[in-house]
C-alpha cells in the first residue's frame, strides 16, 4: 500500500508558511505501514494541482491532498479532484445545513462564498467535520484508487486524518503488516556515545534480516537524545509483544539514560516524580534566563509543585537577593548557593541552581560552554556537577536546561554524585 | 525564470524531520524574482531521484536539490545528477585535498567513504565549501538550464545559497527585474484591524496594475502581525526608491502600531530604548513563567540592561517575595505591585509585571486569556493595561508576552495611557 501527499498552497511555496502537516502526515503513514515515496508541493493553481494529483495517481493506490479547501476564491481544491474524477461539483444538502447552522447559531450572517464548502464532487463523501460547519474532508474515489481531501489548517487536519482518514486506508490495505514504533528518550551520553552502546546489539538485529526490529537515533536539543525502535508483525498483538520485547533490550543496553518514552518530555518525568513524593521546586537560572522555569510552567498542573523562580542575571541579583557569597559567578559553589538561596526564599522544598557561559566570550576565565549546575533537596547535601556543552548561545542554554531538570531526575532517584556521560567533565 | 526546488532525504517523507529548508528557498527565489510553481520531495533512492530532477527540469528553467551530499551510502544525489546529465563521476582534485586537508588539520585518519564527497559529474563545477572539506555544493549545466546541488544541513545551505546559487541564477536570468520586500512589524491591532486600516490604499494599488506595490499579511504570533511590502523595479536603486515612498505610505496609515522593520523584533527594539535612555529592566511574571525574561537574554548585550527577573507562579512568591499586597491574583493591582516589587528587589530603574490567566480554567472569576499587564518607571506614575488574549494556554502566553514588551515601548515613548487596539480592553 502506498500513499502520497500533496501540498496545495502558494503560500507553501513563497516559504511564507513552513510546511508541518507533510512531516506529520509521513509520521502517521509510516506508523499504520503504508509506505510513502513522495512529496509534492504546488500553489493555488487548477492545473498545476489537477496535474500534481493525476502523477500521484500513477505511482500511489492513495492521494492525501491537504488545504485549498476553505471558503475563498484561492480554495479550488474541490474543482481539481472534481476534474481529475471527470464529474461535477454537487451540494451536499449535509454540509450545507451545518454550515448555515453555524452562521445561525453565532447570530451572523453568511457570506455567499462560504457555501463553496458545501460543493462535492459527485460520488465523493464528505468526512464529518470536527468543528462543525467549517472545511469538511473528503473521500473522493478514483477508479480503484482514493483521492482525501483535508483542511491545512493543523488541528482540523488531525483530526480528520485520524478519525477518517487513517482507518479508510487500513480498511483499504487489507491485510497489511502492522508496523509500530516506539521512541526512547535518553539524556546524559553523546550520539555517538549511544551509538558505541547499542553497536553489538544492531549487528546482531542486522545479521537477523529484514523482520528483525530495527533502531534510529534522533537527536533533539531540549527534547534529548531519541531511540526509535520499529518493529513489523502480522497483526496488532505480535507487534505489541515485538516492541515490548525489543525496548527491554535497548534498556538493559543503556541504563539510566532512558528518561521516557515518546511524547513524555523531561518536564514530565520530573513533574510527577516530584507530585508523587509531594515536593515543591524554585529554579534561580542565570545563562538560561528563564527558560528552565517556562517549560516547567508548560506541564498541566504545574501549579502543584512549582513554586516559582528568580533569574538572577546580573552578578548584583546573585548576591542581594539569592545570598549569593561575592566571587567570581561561575562556579560550582554559585550554583549551589543559587539553589540553597531561591529554595529558601520562595519556601519550596526543592532548589535547582544554574550558572554558566552562554558564549561567544569566556566568564570569569571560563570557556563558552561551561556550565554549573546544583540541586539542592531539604537539608541534604547538595548536589553539583559541572558540563562542557558544545554548540552556540542558544544550543548551550537549551542543553543546559535539560541537563538540569535530568540531574534532578538522577538525584530524587537517589543516585545523587552519577553524573553525566559523554561530556569533559571537571 | 522559474526555478523548483526538490528536496531529498527519506528522513523526510518518514516525517522524522520538518523540511524548513524548501520553505527557506522558496522565500529567497521569491525575494529574487523568480517563479516556483512546484516542489517535491523524495527519499534516497536513485531511479526516484532522477525521475524528480527529470520532471523539475521538463517545467523549470533550474533545479535546486537539496541534501543527499554527505560521505555515505545513502547520500546519492551526484549519482543522480549524473545519471540526468550522461555522464560519469570523477575525482575532483581540488575538492578532494580540502577534505584530506580537514582531517589532517585534526589529526584524525579519513574514513574512505569521505572520498565519496570530492566525486564530481563530468561537466559540472564545485562550489568551493564554506566549512572547508565539508559537502561541497554542485554546479551541474543540463542543457540550456542547470541542476544546483546544496547540502541539506540549514547553516551550510544558506552560506552556499546565497553566495553562489542566487548570484548564478540571476546572472542566467538575465535583465529579469528587481524585486525587492520589506516586512513592518505590527503590534497593537487584529489582522482584520490591519486590513481595515490599509483597505482602502489596498483598492488603489490594485487599480495602480501590476506595477504597483504589493501587500501581504502574516501574523507570527510572539514576532508580531506583519505587512510585507513587495515592490518591482528595472534596477535595485529604483527599487529601494518605491520601497522607501511605500514604506512611508503605510507607516502613515498604521501610526505607531509598527515597531520595527525585518529582522527586529520587539526585544531588540525595547532592548535599544533601553539603552539609549541608560535604564535597566527587571520583570516580574506569572502565567508567562519565565517567557518574557528568556525572550530578553536572547539580545546580545542584554547583561548591560536587564537585571533579570522573579516567576512568582505561586500566589504566595508575590506576597513574600515582591511585597504584592494580599488578594485575587489576576488583577491590575496585582500586576502593578509585582512590576513595582521586582523593580525594587532587584534594583533596577524599570519593572514589569504581568499576571493573568493562560487557561483553560477560569482564575479568580476571570476567563482564559484575561491579562494584566504593567510597566512602572522610577517614582513615576505606574502604567497598567488589561487584554483579552485569543488561543490556547501557549498561544496566550506568546501573546502576553510581545503585549507587555509593547506596552513597555509605549510608555518610553512617553504615550502611557494609550492601550492596544484590537481586543475587548476594560
């Protein structure tokens, strides 16, 4: 089974718009198995997307064509796949009822153009919209073949995709393998460094052919560093049994590493650590500025356990309002003082400190990259460690940020004094 | 002229990687006039690369393909331009002492496949690499038109783009006219404020015909609602002539919305009144939790002005830390107090504050998206606004954030009292 997208919007094209819904789209496929070798992109134009679908067509069994269907001039969408199945627009009496519902229920009037969206090509199904009244979707049947039309607008795009469009394909691909992934997130080892760590294990998975799971790495900056495991099988369970099986060895593999699977980010993880042992944090960042604390507000019920932050980014703001003893600021003994001092301001039960060199100068003799970071739980002995972290002022902060929340993650799972590999450290 | 770009990588299509690469071309061949009507996309197979770059060539007059250059296997792209062109592969001696050159300037051995990189199609010429050694970018002439190999690594297709894919193809485009763009940068009005204001200047450049200037709208969240003006010309010196008469027409009709032009965003913009009026910042934030304070560290220089900054998530870090006085959180007052207590705490000439509800549950009976912000300067009197923000938990802290640097902008102009149009404001 195999399936194309395309793209439909000048916008795309002038880069005015960064194409997100073909990656998103190709994700979805290659999770449901059905194989993607293409991409196409083209404006506003009849022609161009009458022709960009007809050499789908000819190479694909299905078309995912995505945007070009809102209510304006530009939207010609529905006219392109009408043309390509040689039949006429018709009003779908369905969509036409919902669309005036909507305009109703808000008490506004309708503009004539907004019943563009009620057009369908004879033959096709409109796919029931998830927000009443606005862009539906469309199952448009080429001969053998299947042509989804869905909104651009992200939201509205997966909902559609997953609720109608996904499941039209499965049914349509019979008997297809069941492809699955799982992803690993690790912190605290280089790419190469993971690679080294999993080497033996991914010859022995090559040596075993084709139907062996298989491995790839990601690296994500703030996100860390991801394991993909994709395993094949025949229905749902085996590659339930399959993945299972293979996480278990990647994990044997690389330790504590391993911070999460899939969408779980550090933020996460450190968040219900800290609700299940019911403990507040305070963060006092320096060369992050802030950034620590805006992703933790960023986890659902933060308000739980996050207390708050001082971003001490003068020298000044350290020693007067953190408690900070005068030296020089980056230092293992500034961090920790940092940590100590906005826990016991802001009341929390958790202090984290961090201090370091964004770049491009040196600080106090230290290199750009040098970062200090401190954790500090109660009136346990605090915790430092000191990285070297490559890349540019905005890649050094990121990196800082997830170095922090996971030595956090490593000390309330008492293994304070482990640090990081992969990096110098001091 | 019209030039397509394709864009190679399996990477792509399996949604592992979001192609900003196209977008980033497409703007480029669009600020140099010059047409694209399609893009694709393909994985790293040969028979698929050819097949893309023979139909890009059948309907454009140059091909850009992107990525597919580096050391291994998978990197195909010569191979496929070569197989397009007729030609064999050869050495380039050039190309390849800059990549033994790289690894002995590093004292490391030079794995084989690095040879790979200095293979050449006959005919075709190398641009010299920007990071020497590193995948060179491809000339390659295929009849009257021509392929452009770039490597899909953003830094390193940007340098080779700009110094010698555009100049190549405006030498071969000839006396093709200048075009040239200028975004303003708005805050303080809805897009449909925005249309509003320029409609009726719109309706005259569309009569004025195709010559005359053009508009375009583009909201980007935290970076502001811009107005792209696109002028054309026979030469670059008349161009910038129509930009600038342009420019000053729409700055006319906008009034003080506009707070910068291209690249500038609104934290460079406070960053330089700042420092022309030597004050220093600190800011106090709720909901925004950190966001505002990280946005500012991103200016370089930023440690000559601001101080830094108090997350007083919880209700309790307000009271304690900035002295806010007892009471519903999300108030004016509650922003005054904690823009006037930071200022204090940290001893800095100007505080801000801000505290609201990112939602999606109503805070002390006020709805999702209710915003106060504040800006108090010295002894004078302190400046407070309450916006209504549209969007999610995430797009209503973007929002809070450029409205409270842009309330700050305000009252250094000296026009406090004036609020932003384009919300319901109490």
């Amino acid at each position: 089974m195999r399936c194309e997208v395309v793209a439909v919007g000048t916008e795309l094209l002038l880069g005015q718009i960064i194409d997100t819904n073909s990656a998103w789209l190709g994700e979805q496929l290659a999770l449901a198995g059905i194989d993607r070798t293409h991409g196409q992109t083209v404006g506003d134009n009849l022609d161009r997307i009458v022709g960009a679908l007809e050499l789908a067509l000819s190479r694909a069994d299905a078309v995912i064509v995505c945007g070009g269907l809102g209510p304006t001039q530009d939207d010609i969408t529905r006219d392109a796949i009408a043309a390509v199945m040689g039949v006429p627009l018709e009003a779908d009496d369905d969509v036409a009822d919902r669309i005036l519902e909507r305009f109703a229920a808000r008490g506004r009037r309708m503009p004539a153009n907004n019943m563009r969206q009620a057009m369908v090509p004879r033959g096709a199904t409109a796919i029931s919209d998830p927000q009443p009244g606005t862009a539906p979707g469309l199952i448009c049947p080429v001969g053998d073949k299947v042509v989804y039309a869905v909104p651009g607008v992200p939201s509205e795009l997966h909902e559609i995709v997953r609720g109608a469009v996904l499941p039209d394909l499965a049914r349509r691909a019979g008997s297809v393998a069941v492809i699955s992934s799982r992803t690993l997130r690790t912190w605290g080892d280089s790419e190469s460094g993971l690679a080294e760590r999993l080497a033996e294990h991914m010859r022995e998975l090559d040596e075993a052919g084709p139907a062996a799971p298989t491995l790839a790495f990601l690296a994500s900056g703030i996100e860390g560093l991801k394991v993909r495991i994709t395993v094949k099988a025949d229905d749902e369970a085996t590659a339930a049994q399959r993945i299972d099986a293979e996480e278990k060895l990647v994990r044997d593999l690389l330790g504590d590493i391993v911070f999460a699977t899939d969408g779980d980010t550090m933020e996460h993880v450190v968040a219900e650590m800290l609700t299940s042992r019911g403990l507040t944090l305070a963060v006092a960042e320096s060369l992050t500025g802030g950034l620590v604390a805006s992703r933790l507000v960023n986890v659902p019920g933060a308000s739980d356990w996050f207390r708050g932050g001082v971003v001490s980014y003068a020298p000044e703001v350290k020693f007067t309002v953190l408690d900070v003893p005068e030296g020089p600021v980056v230092s293992a003994g500034t961090a920790v003082a940092m940590a100590a001092g906005v826990r016991s301001l802001l009341g929390a039960d958790v202090g984290l400190g961090v201090t370091g060199v964004a770049g491009p100068d040196a600080l106090d003799g230290e290199p750009p990259g040098t970062v200090h970071l401190a954790v500090v739980v109660g009136d346990d002995e605090p915790v430092t460690v000191r990285v070297m972290l490559p890349g540019g002022r905005e890649t050094v902060r990121q990196l800082a940020c997830i170095s922090l929340l996971d030595l956090l993650r490593r000390t309330l799972r008492g293994r304070r004094g482990d640090t990081p590999r992969g990096w110098p450290l001091a």
